[in-house]
C-alpha cells in the first residue's frame, strides 16, 4: 500500500466489523407470495452495478433467525458459477422483510468511526478487485471464504474526511452516470434510427399491412427461393487428424460472425477434410446467414470458405443487389428470431429461408437503397464508436477519482 497522508491509518476489513453467513434453504421452501411470516431473499445474481430486484425468492421468517439486513449492510457475492460475479458487492439500505441466500455473506460494520460509504466506495476500487483476483487465480473453484475478506486492507482517514470523500464522490459520480446514461440512450438512439431506415428502405410507402404490403410502381414480390441459391455446410470429423492438422481451407463458425464482415476464422480444414465432409465452399458472391446458432446473424463474405452446418451461403441472382440482400436480413433479423424452432437450439430451415418475401425493386435502384444505407451506417458505426469511447472515458475518470480518493489526492 502506498504512503498514505498523515492522520490515515490502515485496517483490516475484520477489524472494523463482521461478516454473516446466508441462509441455507430447501427449495420446497421457497414461497409464491409475501406475506408478514415470510422475508424476501437476496442472491448473488441480484447484486449488479446497482441493487436489482428482479427474480427474488421469498422463505419463511423461521429460516432466517437474525439474518434479516439492515441499513449499510454490504451485500457480498461469496459463491457463484461465473468468476466475474464472485467478489461483487453492494450497500445496502431502505429494506424491509430482505434476507440473503448461502452463496451471499453480509459484512455488517460495527466501529462508529467508519463512514460505511467509504468503505463501499473503496470495495469497487482496483485495490479491491486486483486483491480478489489474486485471492481466486488458479482456482477452479468460485468462491471466497470471509477468512480472506477479513484480511483485506483499507486504507482510513478520520471519520470527517471520511464524510469530506464521500460527498465530493458522491456529486462527481452522480454527474458522470448521468452523462453516461445520456450517452447510452444515444446510441439507442443510433439502433432506433438504423432500425427505422431499414423499414422506409424496404416499405417506402409506409403500408402497415403485415404481409405482402403496397409497393411503388415497378417493385414486385419475388420469394428468396426464385431469386437466390442457398447452400449449407458442415463439420468434418474431430476424430480425424487429417481432416483438420495444417489446414490451409479457412472454415467458417457464427463464432467468426463478430462484424459485418467476414474475412477470416478461427478454424481451418484441410482438403481432405472437405471432400469428406458435408461442409462447402462459398465466395465474395454470396452473404452469409446464420440459421441456427446465433440465429439471424448475417456478413458480407470477402474472401473463400467453408462454412458449418450453422450457416447458409445464399447467392443471389443477377436480379438481385447482394447489399440490398444483406440489407434485408438486417432488417428481418427479429423475424427470424421469432420463427426459430427447435427443443435446445431455435433455427430455421433452409425452405422457410426460401419462403421469404422480399420487395424487388428494379436493379439500379436496389443499388440505390444500399449505397444509402450503407453510408448510413457507415455514419452510425463513426458515431456509435465515438459515444462508446466516451463511455469508457468517464468510467475510466471513475476509477482515477477513486485512486486519487484513496491516496489522500482529493
């Protein structure tokens, strides 16, 4: 720990309170409905950024004992399948009837020279994840004992600069959430406007009729079947070395689908591989949908591969502008979220692609549309990455004003 100002001291998070064990439950237990027998149960998945109430569980009172919260209670996740949720923690305050599961421990602090938001604030400082992380790293399990916790160090300036802290963190974060708050409805904002441009471009006259809508003069309805070829993929075998060691032939998975593009992939096959297996090769001809994993994933193809069994290659005639193709699954893929079937993985077949209606216009003025649309988003993209990268400024000066809070630097 670094030199800290004079009049500070440092304590161990067990030296200035205690931690609580959660209540252990049967889950034929577990109640519907509320009422003055019965408490609310906090779990780990509850603690976010913020308090979320969603998904609560409701015991008997008779389980809890004195395990009911109080205010500035500090909520910890001890226990939970996911690294990035163990360690998590949050104050609690203003609840009524709440308790908290066995995968949670409560630190309820007791010394009355301790500002419990302080300790907070400095609970989602670097010096307390980086200590997590050096407490769990090489483990494979996801827990903490309060054994750990309570050696944890914080550093502590007397109670009034304590308060003095807190206050100047309080006003600054709350002025930095808000502007990240309008920045994230911005780019909503963004996905609204390209959402909504999509809809003009493939029903400029606004025909709310589900199906087969009004089109201008000189459009018609064609289904991707008379106007497209749809091809499919596969896996070559695992099991067979050959088909996969030092293979030259990219072989594409939904994995490789991470932008609007697709140029290279993780996997490779060799040509063995391909000629033993149901995978196939498309070009920069086709574009490229996902029909099953990832369903309604959709990229332009720029360069040779093989695809899987999750994906079709869809080629589509003279007739058809490959961008106002891509286009239209942007626009569609909702559509075909919502028809997906399947008991474990929801896709779509490769005839309910082909029964897909999709407005025709003639040939310059699909290449209209697209160039329209593509500098749309070209615009979007610049601007969604510009609104993202402020966003991770001002959380970035969140964790600089919370270095300089606990080094004296306030």
């Amino acid at each position: 720990m670094i030199k800290l100002p004079q009049g500070w001291e440092v304590k161990k998070l067990g030296e200035i309170g205690f931690f609580i064990r959660g209540v252990s439950y049967k889950k034929e237990q577990l109640l519907s409905t509320k009422n003055e027998k019965s408490v609310y149960l906090l779990r780990a998945n509850n603690i976010q950024n913020e308090l979320n109430l969603d998904e609560l569980q409701i015991i008997p009172k008779e389980l809890v004992v004195d395990k009911i919260i109080q205010n500035n209670d500090i909520l910890f996740a001890m226990s939970s399948g996911s690294k990035h949720i163990v360690g998590k923690n949050i104050l609690l305050n203003n609840l009524n009837d709440f308790t908290f599961g066995a995968f949670c421990g409560l630190f309820r602090i007791i010394n009355l020279n301790i500002c419990h938001k302080f300790i907070a604030y400095y609970l989602r400082s670097d010096s307390y994840k980086n200590y997590i992380f050096n407490i769990s790293k090489g483990s494979n399990i996801n827990n903490l004992r309060f054994v750990d916790l309570e050696k944890f160090q914080i550093p502590l300036p007397p109670l009034k600069e304590q308060e003095r802290i807190v206050g100047i963190l309080d006003e600054s974060f709350a002025k930095i959430d808000e502007s990240i708050k309008i920045l994230e409805q911005n780019l909503l904002n963004l996905d609204e406007l390209m959402q909504s441009a999509l809809q003009k471009a493939f029903n400029p006259l606004k025909d709310n009729t589900k199906e087969n809508y009004k089109l201008p003069q000189g459009w018609e309805w064609k289904s991707l079947g008379e106007i497209c070829e749809i091809i499919g993929g596969g896996t070559p075998s695992k099991q067979i070395k050959q088909y996969w060691e030092n293979g030259t032939i990219k072989w594409a998975t939904v994995r490789d689908m991470n932008t609007e593009t697709i140029e290279d992939t993780e996997f490779r096959i060799t040509n063995l591989g391909l000629d033993n297996s149901s995978t196939n090769i498309i070009n920069q001809d086709f574009i490229l949908i996902a029909t099953r994993v990832g369903l309604g994933k959709v990229c332009l193809v720029k360069d040779t591969l093989a695809i899987n069994q999750d994906l079709k290659g869809i080629l589509p005639h003279k007739s058809l502008n490959k961008k106002y193709l891509f286009y239209f699954f942007k626009k569609n893929k909702d559509f075909l979220i919502e028809n997906g079937i399947g008991a474990t993985v929801k896709g779509v077949s490769v005839d309910f692609i082909k029964s897909l209606q999709i407005p025709l216009p003639p040939l310059k003025e699909q290449e209209q549309i697209a160039s329209y649309l593509d500098e749309l988003s070209s615009n979007v993209k610049n601007l969604k990455q510009n609104y993202q990268m402020q966003i991770k400024n001002l959380q970035e000066l969140k964790k600089s004003l919370l270095d300089k809070a606990f080094q004296g630097r306030l």
